[in-house]
C-alpha cells in the first residue's frame, strides 16, 4: 500500500505560501491507518516502551495507537492552557515569534523510556522542544518518530543526536 496516496495535499493553507499535508484521507482508510500504524511500530523493532509522548494534535491519532499496541501509557504534550494539573513548558521558535508547548510535570518518571510522536517533522522545533520536557522530567527518548517528513526544511538537524524516523518523506 503506497500511504502517499492518502496524503492530500493543500495549497495556502492555513497561510499564503504553505503547502499543507492532510492526513485525514488516510484516516479516513481503515486500511491505511493500520498499515501506517503498523509501519511506524516496525520502525521502532522491539524496543522496550513506557511511554508514548504524542504532540498535539495530530500527533495524539497514531501515538494513542502505538501506546495501546506497545501497552504503554500515553502522554500528552499540548499547547499553553489546556492541560488542567501543574506543567512545565518550553518555548520554540517559529518563523515569526515564539511559540511554547506544555507537559504535566508528573507525566513520567525517572528512567521511562520515551517513544516521541508526532504527524509532520517540519522546522524541528516543536520536536526538540518536545525532548527538552521528556528529558527535564527524566525521560529517556528511544526514539522520535513521525508519520512524514519534510526534509527540505531540515528539521532533522535539532534532533540530530536522537533516533529519527519516518514513514514518509517529503
């Protein structure tokens, strides 16, 4: 199954000038879903997982799965305000400003080995804020793993000393 089929793809959106991947037709496909799902565990072999770090939002569809599949917890990393206990929060820079992400501060404990997901790898950013959370909380990140990735925005590059991997490249 070719999952590139179920990537739409839209001109401007959500600005001039971006050229956004849709994922919704390919969770719209049963099919494409678990062979996605699928895909994206493989990638991971047989590592031992505590806890499945998803970004919000896109990245919570496919990290929920996998934290069932691997029967690991789930952890939530949201935008500022709407995760309701104490967090911790780190910023990151987007093209025009900052931006910040947050993480209750009791998510995981010492020595929790870390599977990070999200949707897209784009800038990097949002990622190795991510990993800064994971990390500050004693987090071990075996791996960071992502649906697709835009590789001609480099974000590779500020996550470079973890394992990196997608399904898609784009």
């Amino acid at each position: 199954m070719n999952l590139q089929d179920y990537i739409r793809t839209i001109n401007d959106f959500p600005k001039p000038g971006v050229v956004f991947k849709d994922i919704t037709p390919l969770l719209n496909s049963p099919e494409a879903t678990t062979a996605c799902l699928n895909q994206l565990l493989a990638m991971l072999g047989d590592q031992k997982i505590d806890k499945v770090v998803g970004i919000e939002s896109r990245g919570f569809f496919f990290a929920t799965l996998m934290a069932q599949k691997l029967n690991a917890g789930f952890v939530p990393i949201r935008k500022p305000g709407k995760l309701p206990h104490t967090t911790i929060k780190r910023s990151y820079a987007l093209e025009y400003g900052d931006d910040h992400i947050e993480m209750h501060i009791d998510a995981l404990e010492k020595g929790d080995r870390v599977l990070l997901h999200d949707d897209v790898l784009a800038t990097g950013g949002t990622a190795k804020a991510a990993c800064e959370l994971i990390e500050h909380l004693g987090g071990h990140i075996v791996q960071c793993n992502f649906l697709m990735e835009l590789e001609f925005l480099n974000g590779r590059n500020k996550i470079a000393n973890y394992d990196v991997q997608s399904v898609l490249k784009f």
